[in-house]
C-alpha cells in the first residue's frame, strides 16, 4: 500500500466518521425535542363572523399565573390552525396569553417593494388567554370588532 493509499483511507475514514456522527444526532433528536411536555392546539379563528385567511396564533406561557416555557405557534389557513402543521410548535400545557395576527391573504408588494405573502392586516394584533389543557386541545378564537385597524 503506498502513502496516498493510507491518506486515502484515512480521509474515506473520517467522512464515515463524520456521516455517522450526524446521522446518530439527527436520530437523538439534536435540536428538535426539548423534552417538555406539549399539547397539541388545533382551532378556529374568526373575524367579523368571517374567517380569518391568513396569520399567525401565538402561545404564550403566562408568567403572572405561574407557567414557564418556550412559546407555541401555527399559523392560520382559512381560518383554521393547528400547531402540528408545517411551522407549527405546541405549546406548554397551562395559562396561556395568545396572540393573534390576521392578514386578507392577499398577496402584495409594500411601498418599500417587500412580497407580504401574508397579504394586509385585518386587524392589530389581538390577545386573550386561554388555558392549554390535556382535555381541551380544540379552541375557538372570534376576534373582536374593537381590534379593527
């Protein structure tokens, strides 16, 4: 064997090496489990007795009521929204302060030529509480008329 043969080897080694090393991490779950307990949240959201098209549903854990713990979120889809859909994280069981953001769906490039996907506002940012438990995983959110921009 000469020494470009062992270099060879060597390097062939250490790229499986290498390989192994990610895949075990990506298996264990490296940054994507913290290992707290979570309750997946599906709902609706509703404006004006419309739907909303398009946003984002914010899970909070309300710190004044004792809860601790990374924030929730989904995104909203006609007005529905559930937390294990694509960008989704559930959230903490506990008193929550929820956030909703409702946009017309309707994309549009901004005055400062910025794609908003999202479309317009509907309304400013609305926040109620709720409280995410095992046996209430389904909530209605009706925004009120008040949040009207």
């Amino acid at each position: 064997m000469t020494w470009g043969d062992n270099v060879a080897r060597f390097i062939f080694g250490r790229a499986w090496l290498a390989v192994g090393v990610f895949a075990w991490l990506g298996i264990a779950g490296c940054g994507r489990g913290d290992g707290l307990e979570r309750y997946h949240v599906s709902g609706t959201v509703t404006y004006q007795g419309a739907p909303v098209p398009s946003g984002l549903v914010t899970f909070s854990p309300d710190s004044s009521q004792g809860n601790r713990g990374p924030q929730g979120v989904a995104k909203i889809r006609d007005g529905k929204f559930d937390t294990r859909s694509e960008g989704g994280k559930a959230p903490v069981p506990g008193p929550q302060t929820v956030s909703v953001r409702g946009s017309d769906g309707r994309a549009y490039e901004d005055d400062a030529g910025i794609e908003q996907p999202d479309g317009k506002p509907l309304f400013t940012p609305w926040t109620t509480t709720v409280d995410v438990r095992e046996d209430q995983l389904t909530i209605e959110l009706e925004v009120p008329t008040a949040a009207s921009k």
